[in-house]
C-alpha cells in the first residue's frame, strides 16, 4: 500500500498479532507448577489467556489479504506490474527469511530435511513427507508466499466484481471444508487450502474498499465483528472452543479471521477515529514495523532461554526461581521481550531497512 493509502492502525493491529503469538508459545513453553498462592493462580490464568495466541496468525492472513491485494489493484494498469511486485516481496522476505534458516541449521539438530522443504516455502507441508516441524513460525509464511504466487495473476486477469466473488466464495467454503476433513483424518491446519479464508477476506475488503460498495464499510465492519461472536457461541455447544473438534476446526480460525476484518473494516471506513487511537501509538506501532523479525526470532530466544536456564543460570542456589513461577515468568517474559525487540530494531536498522530502501528502484 502506498504512502497515501497508508492505514496506520494497521500496524499497531500487525504489532498486537506479533505479541500474541510470542505469548502463546511463553505459555505453552512455560512448566507446570503448582498454584497454591494467589499470584500462582493469576499466573495460571494469565497463561490460560495468553494460550489463543496463535490467532495471531490468522490476524496477520486477514492484513496480508487486504495491504497485498490492495497494492496490486493499485498497481494493476502500471507498466512492469509483475517484476515490481515480486521484487518488492522478494527484497521484504526473503533476505531476513534465508538468514533464519542459516541459524536454525545451527540452533537444531540436523535440521536438513526441513531446511531444504523451507528453501522452497513448503515448511507447511512438512506431514506430507513425514519430516517433523522443525521450526515453527516458518510455516504461515510458507501460506503467504502460495497467496503471493498465485494471487497477482487473478488480479491481473480477473475483474474486480469476480474476484470479490471468488474471495468469498473461499471464506464461505473453507469453514465446512475443513469440518469434512476433519472427520475424515486429512486435515492439517499448516496447509494452505485450509487457510485460505483470512487472507481472501482481507483481499474481499480491500476490493470492497475500493468500489461503490465503500460507503458500506462501516456496516460491514459490524457484521463481521457480530458474526465472528455467533458463530463462536453457537458452535460452542459442540465443541468450537477447541481445534480438537470438528466445529471448533470449522470455525476457530474463520472467527478469528471474521473478527479482524471487522476491525480493518472500521478503520478503513473511519481514519484517525478515537475507538482505535491506541493501534497508532507509538509503541505498537514500532512493533508492527518489526513484526516480520519478531516473528521469526522469537522461538529461538525462547527455546533458547530454557536450554540456557535448565544447564547455567538456574542451578544450584539460583534453581529457587525455578520454584518461583511469578518470579520466573517475569524473568523470561523480559528477556524474550528485551532481546526481540533490541534484535528487531537493530534489523531494520542495518539489515532489512537498508536492503529494502533498494524497493523504490520497483516503483
């Protein structure tokens, strides 16, 4: 998206998906203790509350979905429109990308099978040729890259009132098809054509946005929103609360995509309102600019904390932290935070931002 279209919630929206899903996996992480205090049981809680991180995901589906399709509507009558777009997407993702599997390769033991599946961003299809998951994070970009492969080319050819057509038709049918292949023992939540349908809703919005239909925006904004409510309490009955179920397969991630494109709706359709004036400060805003390092860093800073604590700092007289839950929780809290960050500011810094200032050469 370009300058002018620029949507500075947005960020702040990218910043809160990068610190969901890396306290998601802090709680997942995190041992098993004892809750006989009172700040050993809000502890519990926090960690219960922080577990649904991984909508963080499907939130950064939904934003990809609308800022990529938006920039190819825009970009569509312009000359060079395909080198332009993939040499953008090339100088964002890959350098940083292929520095990231350079690590792993020395952060895990013999990663190589899937090293070579996350060369070719098929780390999400790691089950289909029985290689473990080696790293996780890598696997939603390996759903980008696929919409990024293929969605220029229906943008380019396809006009605009069928393309909606088509993103919809794929937020409709996903829920129900991923219900059938869950019951029939072929689902895997990391492959693509299962996760479709947040990033054909943000491309459905940004369409929208884009047409007569744009005064609507508000309104739609509300139905998303309520949708994603009803369907979440309706299939609760039946087991929507968990991906361990078929209705919570079906919708989990669709509410979570719903939801979002209920926010991106309203602050497309209401720039600079008050209800959202926290997306555009300053602190989520900086974590949004470098969500796409946090993202990728923030496991090995946290696998690594646990490797560090269990044979070094925490041993001998030091282990009471370990007995200290609160305590400890603070302690890796801010050193995964402090790290992240401090790696992620000097990537834009010195590493992404130089390399990507080479994108104006693509205009």
């Amino acid at each position: 998206m370009s300058e002018k279209n620029h949507i500075p919630e947005l960020d702040g929206l990218r910043g809160i998906a990068a610190l969901m899903v890396v306290f998601h996996h802090i709680a997942q992480q995190f041992p098993g203790f004892a809750q006989n205090t009172l700040p050993e049981k809000l502890l519990h809680a926090w960690l219960r509350l922080t577990m649904p991180g991984w909508m963080g995901v499907d939130v950064f589906f939904v934003l990809s979905g609308f800022l990529i399709t938006g920039i190819l509507l825009d970009t569509k009558h312009q000359p060079h429109f395909y080198r332009n777009f993939y040499m953008k997407r090339i100088l964002r993702i890959f350098p940083l990308y292929y520095l990231i599997l350079v690590v792993m390769l020395f952060f895990f033991a013999k990663p190589w099978p899937f090293f070579t599946l996350c060369v070719f961003y098929m780390a999400n299809f790691c089950s289909l040729f029985g290689i473990p998951l080696t790293f996780g994070p890598l696997w939603s970009l390996s759903v980008e890259e696929h919409f990024y492969f293929l969605w220029p080319w229906a943008v380019k050819f396809v006009r605009e009132r069928a393309l909606l057509a088509a993103s919809l038709l794929i937020c409709f049918v996903e829920p129900p098809f991923r219900y059938y292949a869950f019951k029939h023992g072929f689902f895997d939540p990391y492959f693509s054509w299962f996760r479709f349908d947040g990033l054909a809703l943000g491309a459905a919005i940004a369409i929208v946005s884009r047409s007569n239909l744009a005064r609507h925006l508000k309104s739609m904004a509300y139905v998303l929103c309520f949708a994603a409510v009803f369907l979440f309490c309706v299939s609760l009955p039946f087991g929507g609360n968990t991906r361990l179920k078929p209705a919570g397969t079906a919708v989990l991630y669709s509410c979570a995509s719903l939801f979002t494109g209920g926010i991106v709706c309203f602050v497309r359709a209401s720039p600079a309102g008050l209800l959202f004036a926290p997306l555009r400060g300053k602190f989520l805003k900086f974590t949004g600019d470098i969500s796409y390092c946090l993202y990728l860093v923030h496991l090995f800073i946290i696998l690594g904390f646990y490797r560090i604590a269990a044979t070094r700092f925490f041993a001998g007289p030091s282990e009471a932290l370990w007995r200290t839950p609160v305590l400890f929780y603070a302690v890796h809290v801010m050193t995964v935070l402090v790290l992240c960050y401090g790696i992620g500011a000097l990537s834009k810094k010195c590493f992404e931002g130089p390399i990507r200032s080479y994108r104006v050469r693509f205009q």
